[in-house]
C-alpha cells in the first residue's frame, strides 16, 4: 500500500469516526481489511483507496470505518464504576420526581456487557431505588456489534471475563454453549446507532453517561469535541464515568472529577450531591 492511499482511507475514518490511524497501524489495516477486499474484489488496499474516492462508495467507507473499531469490552469492566455507581443511583433516585424514570447512556456500548452490567446493578438495587424506572440506552458506530447487543447471547469467554458466578446463574440461561441475558435485563435496554461525532441533542438529557475506553482512539480536539457535547447531555447532578487511561483534564472545563472517585466526572459548577 502507498503512503498515499494509507494516508486516504486514514483521513476517511478519522472523518466520519474520530479514530485515529497513525502509520504503524498499517498492519491492522491490511488485517481488519482483507475480508472487504475479498468481498469487493479487490486486489489490494491501493484499489480499495481508488474505489473510496467515488462519491458512490459510502457504505463502502462505512465498512470499511466499522471494520477499524475496536469492539472489545467486558461485563463489570474496571468494576469501580459500578460500585460508584450503587451509590450514585439512589441518590438520583431520591432527588427525581416521581415517575421520573433514570436514564442511563452507554455511549460507544459495543456488544452490550456495559449496557447489560448496568441493568444488573439496577436490578439488584431495586429496593433502594423505590420502584424507579431505570431507562438504559446502549449505542455505538459499528451495526455488527449492536445485533450481538440486542441479542444478549454471550460467549463462555465473554461471560467468564468479570461477571460473577452469581450473576451468570440469576440473569442467564444456557442454550448451545452460549449464554442469554433474561428478557427482564433486555428489556431496560435499548440499543441504537450513533456517532459521537454526530449531533447527541436528540437523545435527551442523561441521569448517568458511560463513555469509556474510545476516546483513547481519538485525537485532543475529537475528544474535547465529544467531552463537550457529552456534557451538555448530563444532568446537573448526573456523572460521567470514562475508561481507566481517559480523561478530562486539558481537554475541556465542562466536566470536573468527582473528588476521590477515579474516572468519575460531573459538570463543572454543578449542584452535585456527591455520592
Ligand atoms: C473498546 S470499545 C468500548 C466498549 C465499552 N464502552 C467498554 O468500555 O467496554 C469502543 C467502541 O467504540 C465504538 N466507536 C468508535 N468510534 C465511535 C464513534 N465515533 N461513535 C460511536 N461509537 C464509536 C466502537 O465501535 C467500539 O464498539
């Protein structure tokens, strides 16, 4: 592949996902490509280049973007989110109306275990939320790992990676080697597409946003694009919880940490009652 056509397909992503390609991933191009190719019929990524210069080639590009996400995720990832998390959910609670219900945004979800692990701790928390709806909106740039989300069926790999045993046997059933996530969970749920680089008004304010680990994979001025507009879907006292090697500190003064609590934020000059 010429450096040209690397620098081609590079500048579409990063235009229409935010991800960020630098050279030496050149390798995981020619990997993550190679079953477009085939399937285009294309000799190589320089012809793949030539063939996204045709204006026709959109859902093209968004193949080929989909096929550079990084989809991997697990159920409870980090676990301290969700232990801050059970704190945070009563106090919330107790400040909405009543009938008021909770919504909670996994933004950049991927196939769901994030979206899922919140479900479970609602569920568990159910008598200190008083009866409180709890509305959980899963979404995601790559089509293919929505379908996975919206099935709720795991792998013994996947459901090995953080969930507990506990867990497993109350929310799950078997069927074929796999793992199904109950209908009750399913149906908090609900998993859309969405581009963070897009337009985030129309989804509504957010009681609790998780965003983590892809913006890891975008530049300053990406991030501080979606930490912004992020922000202006968090309720005044609602939190923002990003990945373990993200942060806000540089990028924008919408969003502060919350004193003590690793990648956790709230609006800057919030009423936050901290939990
Ligand atoms: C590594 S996964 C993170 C999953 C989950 N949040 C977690 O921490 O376990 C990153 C996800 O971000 C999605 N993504 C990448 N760019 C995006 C964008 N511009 N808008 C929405 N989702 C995006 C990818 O498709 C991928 O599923």
């Amino acid at each position: 592949m010429t450096p040209e056509s690397f620098d081609y397909i590079a500048a579409q992503v990063k235009q229409r996902s935010g991800l960020l390609l630098t050279p030496d991933k050149r390798y995981m191009l020619e990997s993550r490509l190679a079953g477009i190719l085939k399937r285009e019929a294309l000799a190589d990524l320089d012809a793949l280049a030539l063939r996204l210069r045709d204006p026709r080639a959109n859902p093209l590009a968004e193949a080929v973007t989909e096929a550079l996400t990084t989809n991997e995720s697990s159920f409870f990832r980090d676990g301290k989110p969700f232990e801050h998390l059970k704190r945070v959910l009563p106090r919330l609670a107790a400040a909405r109306t009543p009938g008021q219900p909770l919504r909670v945004w996994s933004a950049a979800c991927s196939t769901g275990q994030e979206a899922y692990s919140v479900a479970m701790v609602a569920d568990e928390l159910a008598p200190q939320l008083g009866g409180r709806r709890l509305e959980i909106f899963g979404t995601d740039i790559a089509q293919e790992v929505l379908t996975r989300a919206r099935d709720g069926v795991f792998s013994q790999f996947e459901v090995q990676r953080g969930l507990p045993v506990r867990q497993l046997i109350k929310y799950f059933t078997q069927e074929q080697g796999r793992w199904r996530i109950n209908a009750e969970m399913r149906g908090l749920c609900r998993f859309e597409r969405l581009n963070l680089l897009g337009d985030l008004r129309g989804c509504g304010k957010f009681d609790v946003i998780f965003c983590r680990n892809v913006l890891i994979y975008f530049d300053p001025p990406t991030k501080t694009r979606v930490l912004g507009a992020l922000a202006a879907q968090l309720a005044p006292d609602g939190v923002l919880y990003l990945g373990g090697a993200e942060t806000v500190l540089g990028l924008t003064d919408r969003l502060v940490p919350l004193p003590g609590e690793r990648g956790a934020y709230e609006v800057a000059g919030a009423l936050a009652a901290t939990a």
